[in-house]
C-alpha cells in the first residue's frame, strides 16, 4: 500500500545520463552521473530528511533496479532533488581528494 505522507526519490531522478523521458527531474547541469542508492540515503540523512531506502525498479525501466527513497513530503519536490543532487556531487568531490 502507498503511503500518502511520504514522497519516493529514484535514484533515476538524479541521473545526469538519463533524459528526461527516461525519469531524470532536474537539469542535467544540475544532475550527477550514476547515483546510487548509497550516495542517496546518505544525502538525504545530511539534509535531515530521515530516508527509508528501497530497492526497487522504476517502472520505466523495470530491468534496472536502482531503488528509491522515501521521505517525507516536502512542499517542493524539485527543490528537494536540487538540494540532494548538490550534496552527492560535494560528497563525490571530497572522496577524490
């Protein structure tokens, strides 16, 4: 059953090599290449969002699983993909260093 007060956030969202048909919601100069679910739990419990992650396939691509996380509802989800996407690329820039 759906819960009604969360929202899911595919990993797909944030995808910078998936068009936007293929489910990538934000600007590609925005989006991260190959999110995983790892680097998207651990974002969204830097931004206090308190994630539950599942691993699941989007129904675009069903042969994918990349999973989702689900928290709760944000009055922008845009904003909240943006906010997520930023902290996987400065998560991402510090391991290199």
């Amino acid at each position: 059953m759906r819960e009604r007060d969360r929202q899911r956030i595919w990993a797909a969202n944030l995808d910078a090599a998936r068009s936007r048909a293929k489910g990538r919601r934000i600007p590609k100069s925005l989006a991260v290449p190959n999110p995983t679910l790892g680097e998207l739990t651990q974002a969204a419990a830097q931004l206090g969002l308190n994630p539950q992650p599942v691993e699941a396939a989007l129904p675009q691509t069903h042969r994918v699983r990349s999973g989702y996380i689900a928290i709760p509802k944000q009055p922008r989800k845009t904003q909240t993909l943006r906010k997520l996407a930023q902290t996987i690329a400065q998560t991402r820039a510090q391991a290199r260093k």
